[in-house]
C-alpha cells in the first residue's frame, strides 16, 4: 500500500475481472476515436486485464514509486505521474473524439475527479469503484438517505447505475468498508457551462444547511445578500415548496430553480 496517498489494490480476480469486462463494454478501444485512461493504477490489479486488449491505453498515477514499477511492469503502457486533477485530457489523447475513464477513486477526492470528469469534453463514459457510501450517493434519489450535493450534481449530467458490489475482503490490505462499481453514461443535454456552474452553486447552497429548510438553507448560504421574500418568490415559481429540505428536491426542480434564480448580487 502507498502509505503517503491511502491506497488499497483490489486483490480477488473474480470481481476485477467482472470490472474488466464492464470497461471493455463501454466502447470499440480498437477504434483511435475512443480514448480510455485508468485513474490510479496502484499495482496495476485492472491494468493487467486492460492493457494486453487497449494498447493505446493510458493511466495516471500520482505516486512516483507505483508509476516506475507500473512503467517497469508493462511495457508500452504511458504511465502519467500526476495528479489527475491537474491533467488535460485533450493534451493526452489530441486526436480523440470520445473520453472513457476508469478506476478506483479516492474517496476524499471522488467529488473533485468527478466534477472534472463531467467538466471534460468529450466525455464518452465511465466504470469507477468508489466507497460504497460514495455510490449510494451516486445513484441515491431524491428523498433518500443518501440524496445529496453529489446526488444531484452527477444526475443532471449522467446516467449512473450501479453494477458491482466489492466486499472489503477483495482488497489487500483490508479497509474498514465495503466498495461499489458503478457505469456512468452521460446524458445528452444542452446545458452551458456557466449555467452547470450556476446549478452547482444553488445547489451546494440548497444542501450546506440540511437540517434546516431549502429557504433558510439558501438564505444563510447567500448571507444576507437576497431578502427571503425573494428567495421565497423564486422557489415557488420552481415548483418548490419554501419549507422543504434540500434531500427532497429533484434535480429537474433544481434545474428550474437554476434557471429563474437571480445570482447577480451574490457574485
């Protein structure tokens, strides 16, 4: 394990090979206009069912150590020690009309790789494992527990199935949780980038508060800068009740709320 980034490696063959073929599924990789790049590597448990059918896949490791051993270990693989977050996938594959990814995700950082991920043109589709916690959240609907900022962010944009359940004892060496694969399909929309940025502003705010009201939520969030009346006035003309919270609101109605709401005196 690297000790400096918290990583564990998937060790049971059943359930990565069951990852593999889900990758495959995604896209014809013969193809030069279907890109694929494995986010974290580690030792390489994916990258060994992957790589002898992709050749012309790439991966991203942000430990100096796994990348030189990944490098040693297969030859022609282009190992990119980075942190992904700061990688381009554009730069990586310029000729590429389709972006696909994989991985098993960090979960401090699932939030920021897939709000990059949905940021990146192009992107095709994805197989991630995260924490199971983390898909619950993924896939969760509105109403339930596990609805949240992340629920509501990703399902505008894509459509996220869960298709793999990972028990700890398939990874060495053990966490303290179980994991989850999820397959993320984007949707086809015609959304702007300022108004995607605007729904995730909204919708942060609408959740930083969640045992308060989506009213009070957004009122406190905006600090002072919109009189309730108006915070009011623009929930109802959404469709959205003042006096709900946050977890009951579906992303169509925050996609409503987004389009109405005035955030001209809060920037």
């Amino acid at each position: 394990m690297s000790v400096k980034f918290s990583q564990v490696f998937l060790k049971d063959l059943s359930a990565r090979e069951k990852i593999a073929r889900a990758v495959l599924s995604l896209a014809d990789f013969s193809d030069a206009k279907n890109a694929l790049t494995e986010i974290g590597p580690g030792g390489g448990a994916l990258t060994s069912l992957i790589f002898p059918k992709v050749p012309s896949l790439k991966a991203v490791e942000i430990d100096k150590k796994l990348a030189a051993e990944l490098s040693s270990k297969y030859r022609g693989l282009e190992i990119i020690n980075s942190d992904f977050l700061k990688i381009d996938a554009q730069k990586i594959f310029p000729l590429a009309e389709n972006f696909y990814f994989f991985g098993n995700l960090p979960y401090k950082i699932s939030t920021a790789i897939m709000e990059k991920i949905l940021d990146t043109e192009k992107f095709a589709g994805a197989v991630f494992m995260f924490q199971k916690e983390v898909a619950d959240r993924l896939t969760a609907a509105p109403g339930d527990k596990a609805y949240g900022y992340f629920s509501a962010v990703c399902s505008l944009q894509t459509d996220i199935k869960e298709i793999l359940f990972v028990p700890k004892g398939c990874f060495t060496p053990v966490p303290k949780v179980d994991s989850a694969v999820v397959e993320i399909k984007p949707l086809k929309t015609n959304l702007t980038n300022s108004f995607i940025r605007k729904y995730r502003k909204i919708v942060s705010y609408a959740f930083a508060h969640r045992r308060k009201t989506v009213e009070n939520s957004l009122y406190l969030s905006l600090k002072g800068n919109f009189e309730r009346e108006y915070i009011s006035k623009v929930l109802k003309s959404a469709g959205i009740d003042p006096k709900y919270r946050a977890e009951t609101i579906s992303p169509e109605l925050f996609k409503s709320l987004t389009s109405i709401f005035n955030l001209a005196k809060e920037e």
